[in-house]
C-alpha cells in the first residue's frame, strides 16, 4: 500500500521528519541514496530547543545511555585561553540548561532506532525525478532501487535530501548558497587526559580564524581549525599535514598542549567546505523541505540540526491541527498544512540564520574590518548581561527574541545600555548531568 508520508533522506531532518509524522499514527516511508550511514564531523552538538523534542521522543535518553557529554558553556575565548563572552546556559529555566554532544553517527542511530512502526527505512534508494498530478501537484517519486525503477506516491513528499537537495529544484523553490572564504578541517583526537580539561563548547579567536573545541564521548575531543580554502591544497604527505597542524596550535597557547595528540591523530582529519543557505520558500503544492534542503548555516553556531529538527517538530504540528479539521490525508489537508508550515517557520529559521551568521563572523572573519568589529562585538555583549542572556535564550533554540538596532549598536560599544543589567533571575541550581 502507498505510504501516507515520503521522505526522501535518512540524515537528521528526514529522520526527525519520519518520527514526527510518524508519532500522528500516519505510514511512512523514507528513503536516502546511500546504502550505509558514513561518518561525518557534523551536527555533533544539541541545542535544548532540540533536545525538548528529543526527549520526548525517547531518542535523549538513548543518547544519555550511549554516553553523550554535556554541556554547560557555550565560550569564545583569546588564544590564552581567557573567555571574551560565556553564554552559560545554567541561566535557562530547567531543563533546558544543557548542550549535549555526542557524535553525528550515534544521533542518526538514537532517530531511527525511535522510529515507531508505522515508519519504514530504506537505504539504496534514489529519488529519479517527481510524480504530479494534472494540476501539478507533487504526488510522489520516481525511485531506484536494487536495479530497478518504480513509482511511490503519497499525499506528503519531505525534501530532506541536503543542501544541494535536488527535490527542491524539481519543486521550482529557489535557494541560493553562499559559501564562506574558508574550509574547516576536523579532527576526532582520542585522548582521555586532554578531554577531562575541556568541559565548554569553546570557540578560540586567533588572528588565523576559528579555533573550536569541543568533547565527545569514550574521552575524545573534537577539533576544528579555520584554513583558507586553498591553504591545505597539493598537502598529501604526512609530514606536511603535521607542520600545518602543529603551526595552527602553536598560536593558540590554550591549545598548544593538544599538539602532541594531535599528531598522533592526522588520519581522522576531513576537509570541510562552510556555506549559508536559507530557501525561499518551505513547501510547495505537496512537498516540504526540512535540514539543510531548507536551511544550511555556519557550524560555529551549533544550529543547522538543531532547526532541522524543530522544523520536523513544526511540520507534524500543523499537519497534525490540519487532520483533526478534516479527518483525512487529502491534499487539501496537506497544502493547508504546508501554508501553515511554511508561514510560521521561515522567520524563525531567517532568525536563526541571522544570529548564526552574526557569530560566524565574528569569529571567522579575517579582513580588517572584520576583525576589529567582530572583537569589539564579542568583548561589549561579553560585558554586558543583558544581551549575553538574549543571545543565549536565541542560540538555545527556545524562541527567538530578535535583537534591536539599539541592541546591536550596544553591542559594539558605541552607545552605553543602562539596562545592561536587567537580566532574569538565575534559577536555584542546576541539575547534575544524567
């Protein structure tokens, strides 16, 4: 029988999407063109906007038992070590005063292994082109499967197939990307000492870009440098790549210490590219778009699958309000869901994607300009409690709250804010980690 739902992509935003839709009772069915999961530094570090539907999904509590870290602090620090600006998520009502950090493979798992019956996945699977009705709706997909071809239609088709998604541009929806001036090369360093000193997701300035810091579980440590984006080109040999990394700690002494297990670790490097992208449009006549085939943003920020699944969230929500009108998965229901989808989300991911494109540059941009505006931005709203507890309320994922004209001129300093204290009152305590 045709599925109710289908979600071609298995990354975070079509698993999260399948498990929403398929917490409303409805079949699904969901696809991704890779046979297996491969591992990727990515979407390794959960906001609590994230994590409140996580948990009731069950998938927080596997993670816990897989042994994710939690986090207190999100910091941008000098290349000494000394923080700028702590946005410390005690601040935040309980229990959304945690980041948490486990890798982007045991994530993928946690989501599917919490896929209810009603939800199908298969790997292997490429999307071939749309199926539409006479009025050009979006009613299915033409799918490659185990050498053959055949049709699968549903009344809902989820574009969760990444930031060069080609669903949406079958759909006509257009997305521009932006790509930053620079890559980010990842490590996965393996070493318990090193591990047990950093308990914050630290972001260090250095005149050479982004330094970023973060723990996994087992004692590793995850590590980003900043690279121009031809900086590591013809780098093939060893001893090359160790010279690089070694020179991009040794102006770092915070990080300095790490050289060593770095070194020891090359062969988990992976050259990253960086880009923006933020879709027109959410949904057309059938289809939606969720993660990155919607929305794509700097990793400095820790954001991209944090709103992948909200958007998920979001998406089952209105569609859940449109069935109970109707009682039916017609197309009617589903385009009046799709509308509501896509009014409500889209300012709050253009939201996002401003405050993950602010702290991007700030950290990240090397011209001069950017450099001495970028420090004065992180040193005044450092100062300044107010903004520090706005900006992290915004980062948390728990709604926006749009900062002002006059809120960003206070903070590059340039005019004082006599409210600079009035802050919320911290909660009494909070809990320890699971």
């Amino acid at each position: 029988m045709s599925p109710d739902v289908l979600v071609c992509g298995a990354g975070v935003g079509g698993l999260a999407a399948a498990r929403a839709l398929g917490g409303l009772g409805l079949d699904v069915l969901v696809v991704d063109k890779q046979p297996r999961i491969r591992p990727i530094a990515k979407g390794e570090v959960l906001q609590p906007g994230a994590l409140r539907l996580l948990r009731s999904w069950g998938v927080e509590k596997r993670l816990d038992a897989r042994g994710a870290v939690r986090l207190g602090r999100l910091v941008v620090r000098d290349p000494r070590g000394t923080a700028l600006m702590s946005l410390d998520y005690g601040q935040l009502p309980a229990p959304d005063q945690w980041l948490l950090a486990h890798d982007h493979t045991a994530i993928l798992a946690a989501l599917a292994e919490s896929l209810g019956p009603g939800v199908e996945l298969r790997r292997g699977v490429r999307a071939e082109a749309p199926l539409r009705d006479d009025s050009g709706r979006i009613t299915g997909l033409r799918l490659a499967e185990g050498g053959r071809v055949h049709e699968e239609r549903a009344p809902l088709v989820v574009a969760a197939d990444g930031i060069s998604s080609r669903l949406r541009s079958w759909a006509g929806i257009e997305a521009r990307r932006v790509d930053y001036p620079h890559r980010l090369v990842s490590f996965d360093i393996g070493d318990a000492g090193a591990a047990a000193r950093a308990d914050d997701f630290s972001a260090y300035v250095t005149d050479r870009g982004l330094r970023l810091l973060y723990p996994l579980p087992g004692g590793r440590l995850r590590l980003y440098l900043q690279a121009g984006p031809d900086e590591l080109r013809g780098v093939t040999a060893r001893g090359e790549l160790a010279d690089w990394a070694a020179r991009a700690l040794s102006q770092v002494p915070a990080l300095e210490p790490l050289t060593a297990s770095l070194l020891a670790h090359l062969g988990s490097r992976q050259t990253l590219p960086v880009g923006r992208l933020l879709s027109t449009r959410l949904a057309g006549q059938g289809l939606a778009l969720v993660g990155e085939a919607a929305y794509a943003v700097h990793p400095m920020a820790a954001q991209g699958m944090n709103t992948a699944i909200t958007s998920a969230g979001a998406l089952a929500e209105r569609l859940s309000g449109h069935l109970e009108r109707t009682g039916e998965m017609s197309a009617a229901a589903v385009d009046g869901a799709l509308r509501d989808y896509h009014d409500r989300q889209l300012p709050l991911l253009a939201q996002a994607a401003t405050t993950s494109g602010n702290a991007a540059r700030m950290v990240t941009d090397l011209s001069w300009r950017g450099r001495v505006l970028g420090r004065r931005a992180v040193r005044h709203t450092g100062a300044n409690p107010r903004l520090l507890h706005t900006v992290t309320h915004n980062m948390s994922g728990l709604g926006p709250r749009p900062l002002t004209l006059l809120d960003r001129l206070q903070q590059l300093g340039l005019v004082p804010d006599p409210r600079a204290h009035r802050v919320p009152a911290a909660p009494a305590g909070r809990p320890k980690p699971i």
